[in-house]
C-alpha cells in the first residue's frame, strides 16, 4: 500500500539521508554520491558530496536513445508569429552548437554568462549549454532596464553575456542591445565577449572586437559536439538575483546535484507528470519559475515544454487554452496574476477549447484570492492547485503532493509542507515555536534545507547567514520572512511578508532598490515606496516623494511625477514602475528617525494605521490621506 503523505513528510525528515539517497535514484550519476547529507557547517547544506553529474545531461542525453524523436521544446510566439518544436535531438544538436559558441569566446567551467533574453528558444539553448560546460548562468529578467542589469554584471563578473535585439510585449518592441550597452557603460566589470541573437526586430550597434552574432558564429559549429563536463553535485550551476531588505540584490546559489535531484523528484511526486507528457509554464525564464518548471524539471523528467511568448489575452483569450488543446498539454502553472487578466474577459474563450488533455493548473508566485481561484475552476473545469515557495528554495515549500496521496484542495492554502521542508511557524519576538492551530507566526524552515534550494548568496556567505538565519531571536532557522498560520490538520495559509518586499503582478520588488532609483533623481530629497493592495496585480507600488524644492501646483505635480516615473523605466524596468508618486512635505517617521511604512501602507489602503504614540508628527499621515 503506498504510504499516507503524512508518512512520506515524516520519513524525509526523520529518515532524511534514506529518503534523499532514494530520490538520487531518479537521476544519472557519473560518479555516485559518498555521502547524502554533510550538515557538519550548519547552516550550509552539502548535498550528495563526491557525486559527479551533469544537469544537461540530464535534461537531455539520457532521453536521448529512448525518446530522441520525441517533442521537447515547443517555442510559440505570438509577438512574432512564429512557433517551432525541437525534438530532444534538435534541442542536443542546437545545445551543443551554442556550448561551442561559447567554447570558442574563451567559456570554461565556473565561469560565469549572464543571459539577458526575451523568451525564445535560444535563451534555452544558452542556459543548457551553460550548465553542459560546467559554466555558471545567470539570467537577468529581460523585463529589467539598465541599472538592474549593471548591478547584476558586476555582482556575477561574467565572461560572456548572451542577449539578443529586442524582446517584444504587446506588439511592442523593446530593444535590449541600447539596455545593455548602456548598462555595460554603467558597470565596473568588463565581460571578454557579447553574443547577440539578432531576430530582425531592431536594429544593433555591434561593437567591433567584442560583441558576436549568434547566426555566424553557429554557422560554424553545425556539427559541433561538446561533450558534458562532469562537475561535483555541490558545484553551484546558476545563480539568479532575487530582491530583499536592501538595495542591493542578492544572487540566489543554487547547485548541481541536489537542485537536479529535487525536481526529478518533484516531477512525479508533486505534479505526477510523466515522460511524453507535455508542461505549460507561462512564467519567464528570468525567475525561479521559469528556470525550474519552464527548462530544467519538465526535461529532466523527458517531457515536453512550452515556451511561449506573448500575452495571456492576444490575439484574444482564448491563446493559451488553443495552445493546450494544439500540443495536449497535460500540467500547465501560471500566476494568480495572469488568471485575474483572464477573468477581465469571457469565460468562453477558455472553455471552448478542447482541454481534455490537461489534468490540473497549479498557480504560484503571489496569494491565491478565492474569487479568482473560483472563477478559473469553473472557466476550464480542472483541479486548481495552489503552490507556496520561494527563488531560494527552487521548488515547492508548500502545496499538494498529489503523486504521493491525493490530498483534498482547501481555497486560500497552499497545502502541507512538502517532504524534505521541516517547516516551523515561530513567534517572531521570543523565537519560540507556535505549535497550536490558527496560531499567527513567521513561517520558517528548519536546516538543513532540502536538496535544490540555495546553497549560499553568491560571493557572501556571511550575507547568506544574516539575512536568512539569523533573523529569529534565539535560534539558527531559515527564515522565508512570510507570515503564515496553520489549520489543525496541518494546511498553512500565507499571510504576506514580514519585510519590505513586495509583488507587483507575480514579480517579487525590493521597495529599497525603487526608492534608491528615485533618490537619484536631482528634485527629490526623500522618498518611501510601500506596496499597497491593487485589485489586478495583488500589489502596486506606490511612492511618497519629498521634493528638495517647493512644488507648486497640480501640472507641476504631475510633470514631475511622469519624469519620475521615467527614471523608474530607464533604471529598473517598467515591472518597477510605481502607479503613483504622491507628493508630500514630510514623510511619516518614527522619533528615531525610522520610516513608518506600514503606516503609510495601511493609509493608502483605508485600513487603521494602528498605534501611532511612537511617530514625531501625526499631521504627517493626515497630509497623504488627503493626498491619495
Ligand atoms: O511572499 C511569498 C510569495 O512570493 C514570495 C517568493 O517570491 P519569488 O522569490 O518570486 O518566488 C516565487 C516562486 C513561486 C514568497 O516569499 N508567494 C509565492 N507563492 C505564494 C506566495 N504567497 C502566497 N501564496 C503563494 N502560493
């Protein structure tokens, strides 16, 4: 008799070791593992030390002789209009093409590749052919100006960055080679080579010496085979910067062996996804989402996956539900954002379409509301599974693991922790565990974290300890700076983050990197951005700006709000756009000088700002209510 999920949870925890050693089996070792679990320097986890494998390897070769012909990439856009499948053997033969592309610009083991693509097959090639070579990537969202991308060039130091002319949104098209020279202009580090896509979209100033085109340099390389570079399961294969407390972005670790062992077993025991079976992630490969269930997981279990580019709603909102219905799409995981997009049209562009195939929609990324859980239950007449975790962690803390035990949905949960996550609600001033039902706690994880999960921050291990461990009083415990509380039969609920981070439309935002971006700018002196509720995207950002000089007027207002705005877009990306910058003389702080953002935050949501004794000057508050 399989065993009750309660069961499984608890044997990847008390067994921890047999029960890791177990799902390693789910993957091809060149050298097998000497150890599962070396916990000796908590509150870094080394996983499966003195494995050898290769996560190229196995997303691709070892599929090789059973399902070469078999669909594995399947690349639609509709900015363009094009759409093209790659069997498992065109997907090898274009990996190993771009692995000697890279090869021949100096790429070897640990160096880093920044990736800076829009949503097309290439950028798949280039992260597989990354992790072939033993090479470290680092994706940068395609959807980040500038500044964003300056930071992370200097932060990850690459060697090589691959981009290409333009990424597309709405018929809209954006240029990427102009973001990239500028941001290369901004930053200290000087990679030795750039690899442009050119896909006919814009123009490119190439810069002689330096920059390389991708069509020229694969002409070369037809028959290229690289053969995969065995590296050790604690080598890291990516990095991927993700936004906290601070200005400065952190660059999530992630390793080899145990990242590939997590979603092998992921794939069954979570989603009971098959080979042959098709995934349908729409996230972008520029988050950990994308990375996880749009490449890595649905190839290493020898599935197909979609990569589509365009919007949920055009030509109309009907474009996803033909693609299910076109390539039998069996799992598709989306955003709650993208569903409440959805529900702004008819209901019928989704039921139309013969949807036989697909068995659930799993949704992540933000908070599951219940009207729109409801509405998209009903819209396709399929299991809607909600699903809790992280960029750190890589793969599900909290949902249904339905391969294990059919478990029943509970509308607002995610679900129980999933195996391997010993995961704790604990009292955020005493340190102490909130071991009752309905008890209001910071959800944390107990080390060491499952195998997948981040190993460290990159280049800042200590940064790694502080932020994440060391944040409950009294004890060493990962930290996922939620709120949560849990229901007596073990179902959490997430309740928002406990820091300043915010998610804005299933994007994750550091408020302090908008406000830093803002204080650049030469009128104003001050600024705080808050998240605030927003019926469409979950969040918004919104800033409240003090001007060095006197503003007068309403046009003046909103001329500097727009300019404002534009240096958000210029820096950051639109993602980071605040709806709004209200204009204010003072802004809300406590007598030492802290800054009152929930206050501020609990204003512009009509809600009661609570307990004010602690603030040097109420008129303050008065001053943005009348303002919003
Ligand atoms: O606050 C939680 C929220 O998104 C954060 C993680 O965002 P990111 O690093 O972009 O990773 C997304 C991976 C799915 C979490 O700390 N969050 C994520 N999923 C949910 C969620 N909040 C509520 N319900 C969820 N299902």
């Amino acid at each position: 008799m399989p065993p009750s999920f309660n069961d499984f949870h608890c044997r990847s925890i008390e067994e921890r070791d047999a029960f890791w050693a177990e799902q390693a089996g789910r993957i091809d070792w060149h050298v097998p593992p000497r150890q599962i679990c070396d916990y000796s320097n908590p509150p870094f986890a080394r996983w499966f030390v003195g494995g050898q494998t290769n996560l190229c390897h196995n997303a691709l070769d070892r599929h090789l002789a059973e399902h070469g012909e078999q669909n594995a990439l399947i690349a639609i856009s509709t900015e363009t209009n094009s759409e093209k499948v790659y069997s498992y053997r065109e997907l090898h033969a274009e990996v190993q093409r771009m692995a000697a592309v890279m090869q021949s610009l100096g790429v070897e083991k640990g160096d880093r590749v920044q990736i800076y693509m829009p949503m097309i097959a290439e950028a798949v090639f280039a992260m597989l052919a990354c992790v072939r070579l033993g090479a470290i990537h680092s994706v940068v969202f395609g959807g980040f100006a500038s500044g964003s991308l300056a930071s992370r060039i200097d932060d990850a130091e690459p060697k090589l960055i691959v981009s290409a002319d333009a990424g597309s949104r709405g018929g809209r098209v954006v240029a990427y080679k102009p973001l990239l020279d500028e941001a290369l202009r901004l930053c200290k580090h000087r990679p030795a080579a750039v690899l442009m896509v050119d896909r006919g979209l814009a123009p490119m100033e190439m810069q002689q010496g330096r920059d390389h085109g991708w069509a020229e340099r694969r002409a070369a390389f037809l028959d290229a085979q690289v053969a995969c570079t065995w590296v050790e399961a604690t080598d890291p294969s990516y990095t991927l910067y993700t936004s906290g407390t601070t200005g400065k972005p952190k660059g999530v670790q992630r390793d080899t062996g145990g990242y590939t062992v997590a979603l092998a077993a992921s794939m069954p025991l979570i989603f009971g996804g098959e080979p042959g079976q098709t995934f349908f992630c729409t996230s972008d490969i520029g988050w950990v989402v994308g990375h996880s269930y749009i490449i890595y997981a649905p190839l290493i279990a020898g599935m197909a996956t979609v990569l589509y580019e365009g919007l949920p709603v055009r030509p109309d909102a009907g474009i996803w539900w033909s693609i299910v219905e076109k390539y039998k799409v069996t799992h598709m995981f989306s955003a709650p954002t993208a569903i409440r997009v959805l529900k702004k049209h008819d209901a019928d562009y989704l039921s139309r379409h013969d949807l036989s195939s697909l068995k659930a929609l799993w949704l992540a990324g933000e908070p599951l509301d219940e009207p729109t859980a409801q509405w998209i239950s009903k819209a396709i007449n399929k299991p809607i599974i909600d699903n809790y975790w992280q960029t750190e962690t890589g793969w599900p803390i909290m949902t249904l693991c339905n391969g294990v035990q059919p478990q029943a949905t509970r509308f607002g949960s995610p679900g129980k922790a999933v195996y391997g996550y010993n995961v704790k609600l604990i009292d955020e001033s005493t340190g102490e565990e909130l071991t009752g039902a309905g008890q209001k706690g910071v959800l944390a994880i107990d080390g060491p974290l499952p195998p997948g999960c981040m190993q460290t921050v990159w280049r800042d291990d200590q940064r790694f300890v502080n932020t994440y461990w060391k944040s409950i009083p009294g004890r060493m415990i990962y930290s996922t700076f939620d709120w949560g509380v849990r229901d007596e039969d073990g179902y959490y609920f997430i309740l928002g983050r406990t820091d300043d981070v915010i998610n804005v439309a299933g994007h994750r935002l550091g408020t302090r990197e908008i406000e830093e971006c803002i204080c650049a700018h030469a009128r104003v002196a001050e600024v705080a951005v808050v998240g605030v509720a927003d019926a469409l995207k979950g969040q918004a950002a919104l800033a409240f700006a003090v001007t060095r000089d006197a503003l007068e007027g309403e046009q003046a207002r909103k001329a500097l709000e727009a300019d404002v705005m534009k240096l958000v877009d210029a820096r950051l990306g639109a993602v980071a756009r605040p709806s709004r910058v209200i204009f204010v003389s003072a802004l809300p702080k406590t007598r030492s000088g802290k800054l009152l953002r929930r206050a501020m935050q609990a204003v512009a949501e009509g809600r009661d700002p609570g307990d004010l004794s602690t603030m040097e000057d109420p008129a303050v508050l008065a001053q943005i209510q009348a303002r919003l």
